[in-house]
C-alpha cells in the first residue's frame, strides 16, 4: 500500500483525505513513478469543489516530479531510474502513481525537483499563451491579471524577457512588490482602494497606453475581472480567459465583442497545445531553458506536507500563497 489524498466527495478542504491506495502497477505504456514533489494549482481546487467534474472517488492534482521505478510492456521513451515531470496529467496527490510514459518528461541535470514539480504545469501554461496562443513581441503591452501568482509570476518574467511592457494586477503591497520584481513594469494594486474597481483599473491601463488600450489581456480570475478585461482591449483586442480564480464567467451577450471594436474570446486549455509527445517536449526544453539561464526565475512561496493538502488549500484559496506551492510526500 501506498498513501494519497482522495477526493471521496466534492466540497470544501475537509474533503482531502489522506489515506492508503493500493500501490500501482504500471499496464501497458505506463510508467511507475515514485513522487518527491507535487505542484498545487487552482485548478486543484476547481476539481475538488466539482466545478471541473470528475468519477468520484479521484486522486486529486495534475502535475509533479519523480523517479521512475518501472515500466509498462512497450514503453521505450523513459527508462528505470530516469527523472521525469508532468503537467496536466491527473492523479498527482500520491506518493507512488502510473502515468503514461508519453506525458513524462526527462528533467535536466539544470532542473532540480521542486522545480520543476512548481513549473510543468504553471511554466507550460505560461509557454503556450504567450509564444503559441496569443503570441507577443518586444515593445508589445500586455495586461496580466493575478501577476503575483504561480503562472503570474513565471508568465511576466518571461514576457519581460521577449522585450514585453507588462501591466500586471495583485491584491496587496507584498504582492505588488512581488510582481515588480518578477517582471511588471507598471503594477495596479486594486486593494489600496479596498476591493477591486473596474473603473480604476480600466483608467489605469487607459492612462498608461495613451488611451489606447493593450492588445491582449490574460486573465485566470474569471468573473471579477472579465469586463475588465474586455474594456481594457484595444480595437481587435484579444481577450484570453485561462482560469476562474473568482468563479465562472457567467453566461454574456457575443454582441458585447462586436462594436468598433470588434474583439477577440479564446478560452484555452494547455492539454490542447501538447496534445502531441513533440509539442510537449519542444514546449519543456523552452521553459527549462528560460529557466536554467536565470531569465525566468522560479518562485516556491511555501511548501506544505503532502498530508496537509487541505490546509494549502485553505491558503491557496484565501490568496495567502504567493508564486507556486509545492506538496512534499
């Protein structure tokens, strides 16, 4: 027997339970790896509320680092005692776990665990919304919601890196600094008026673009920001909507696009741009490299026991965490 945290029934963090699974066999294509970090992200947690819907019972997380321990009939592209991560693949939450050896990446000698189990699935996000979804360019502004975040603070860095002017928002001094430090050239800390203002915000990146507006807007926090977003767009604008940190966007009118202005929606999800083993490949050894250079840098904020999940839920949730978390088994 192995342990994990299984979700039994959807909720709160209450419902993480920490308890013995059988340990895994790995079938055909499959690999068996033993886990020394796992990444938090909000999709976690999106997962566990039953937002994102999944059989219940499920293991819970998408992304982690390890060792391979065995492999299935037919496996070739890793071998026993190779290092590897993942992103996107359910199942995480566990100190031993099978997976499709065509999602494990071999790490470099450059890449240490905790790395990369705070980068695969937050650094590949990251990857493909800035330079395949919603490619940019030096001198290009940007908006960047929840910049002090895990995908925030490796996604401004690296635009920062490609000659990107980047507004980014956060809620607090410590956050605000945060960004500065990871990449923002201009931060709106929406909290030193008590709660987030779409008139504030949407002044702010108006004044700093000579009222022109950005061309492209990435928001992960869903409903508080999404006509934000929108009102923030330059004519033809994009506005790329990857999370619901605040909850779902609610249902709206596509005339809200049209107009003058004549918008953009994407509603993109990483599986869809490494869906192919050489996208995924090509996808990593881009983010290893702007890591292993000192480009991007990688922020652990906190690092939580793996048994104690339900509590970095709690923090997550509560936006005490900054940069990426990483459970240890």
């Amino acid at each position: 027997m192995s342990k994990a945290i299984v979700v039994n029934e959807v909720g709160g963090p209450e419902v993480l339970s920490w308890q013995d699974v059988p340990t895994p066999t790995p079938g055909p294509g499959e690999a068996l790896i033993r886990q020394s970090a796992i990444g938090l992200n909000f999709i976690d947690v999106y997962n566990r509320t039953g937002l994102y819907k999944q059989p219940l019972p499920f293991i819970l997380g998408q992304e982690g680092a390890g060792v391979v321990e065995a492999v299935g009939e037919g496996v070739h592209v890793v071998s026993k005692g190779d290092r590897v991560a993942y992103g996107g693949v359910p199942g995480a939450y566990a100190e031993l776990r099978t997976i499709p050896a065509a999602r494990l990446v071999p790490l470099p000698t450059t890449i240490d665990d905790r790395t990369a189990a705070a980068i695969m699935l937050k650094g590949l996000t990251a990857e493909f919304l800035l330079r395949r979804c919603a490619p940019v360019k030096g001198g290009d502004t940007i908006l960047w919601h929840a910049a002090a975040g895990g995908v925030g603070s490796l996604a401004c860095q690296w635009a920062r890196h490609l000659g990107v002017h980047v507004i980014g928002t956060v809620g607090g001094p410590a956050k605000a600094q945060l960004a500065r430090e990871r990449g923002c050239e201009h931060v709106i800390d929406y909290t030193q008026r008590g709660a987030f203002n779409h008139d504030d915000v949407v002044a702010r990146v108006k004044d700093l673009t000579d009222g022109k507006g950005v061309p492209v807007v990435y928001d992960s926090v869903g409903k508080d920001t999404f006509k934000t977003s929108l009102d923030c767009l330059a004519p033809r604008g994009l506005l790329v909507s990857f999370g619901n940190a605040s909850g779902a966007v609610p249902p709206f009118d596509p005339l809200t696009l049209g107009g003058l202005r004549s918008l953009y929606l994407t509603r993109p999800s990483l599986g869809a741009y490494v869906a192919k083993r050489e996208e995924l490949i090509e996808a990593s050894l881009a983010l290893f490299e702007v890591v292993a250079s000192g480009a991007v840098k990688v922020d652990i904020g906190q690092t939580y026991a793996l048994r104690d999940a339900a509590a970095a839920h709690r923090d997550l949730e509560a936006r005490k965490t900054t940069g990426s978390t990483v459970l240890l088994p």
